[in-house]
C-alpha cells in the first residue's frame, strides 16, 4: 500500500469513496472541499490517498488552524467500503500525525462517531460531545 498526496484528477475517485460511505450531500461538500488543494487559498487544505495497485482505497485529509498556526485538523478519513477494517484507516491517520508531527504541529483536532478508536489507537482526549451526540470533538497534544 502506498500513501501520497491526491492529484487533482482524482477528486471525483475520492468522493466516491465519501458518497459511499455517507450520501451524495456529503460528497457535494467533499468535493468542493477537496478543490480548495488546488486553488490559490490563503489556507489549502492536504489530502492524502491510500492507494493500493493503483487504485484509491482510502483518503484524509488535513488543514492548518487560523486560530493557532500549530494547531491543525484532520477530516474526511474514509475508506472504501470492502477495504474497512483492514488496519488501512489506522495506517493512514499514523501518516497525517507523522506529516503533522514534522511540520511541528502542537494539537490535532478532529470530530468523530468513533472517540473510542481515537482514544484506544492514538490518545486522543474527547474535548466536548455534541448535542446530538453523534460526534465528540477530540485533540491530540503532540507537545
């Protein structure tokens, strides 16, 4: 499995992935999201593909915070439904951290249904629960 940064034609492949995994009103957003790599932004966001003989099998993406330039959040880890539970979203999340850990990052923040995985595998902390309860906003101190 190789993991690098997606190119700008596989928007589309990746959002798949999301329109999967969730509907097609998230995979609206995605992409949209998902162009701003490669727009002239202040603020770009980074996504990151796991591909495996050459065909795109998971994605996560990254951005830098504007409210602290060490601060950074991870989104959208998905992976292709038939690859789940394979350790590939783990591996994934272990490479944004690396990434995020070199360019001297001092928090991840992320939001997610599973606080359990993120707490078990990489320490996160939950920092608050939503209303609904369907998402904990959690960080990573990495200082």
């Amino acid at each position: 499995m190789k993991f690098r940064l997606i190119k700008q034609n596989e928007i589309g492949l990746a959002v798949n992935i999301i329109q999967e995994n969730y509907s097609k009103k998230y995979r609206k957003a995605a992409f949209k999201e998902m162009e701003a790599m490669f727009k002239n932004y202040t603020a770009r966001p980074k996504y990151i593909v796991a591909e495996e003989k050459g065909e795109i099998i998971g994605l996560g993406g990254y951005i830098q915070s504007w409210m602290d330039y060490n601060i950074y959040q991870i989104f959208w880890i998905n992976i292709k439904p038939g690859f789940q539970n394979k350790g590939i979203g783990t591996k994934l999340i272990e490479r944004i951290i690396r990434i995020l850990k070199n360019k001297k990052a001092s928090m991840i923040l992320l939001t997610t249904s599973k606080p359990r995985f993120y707490s078990k595998k990489f320490n996160f902390k939950t920092l608050a629960k939503f209303k609904n309860k369907k998402y904990d906003l959690m960080c990573l101190k990495l200082n």
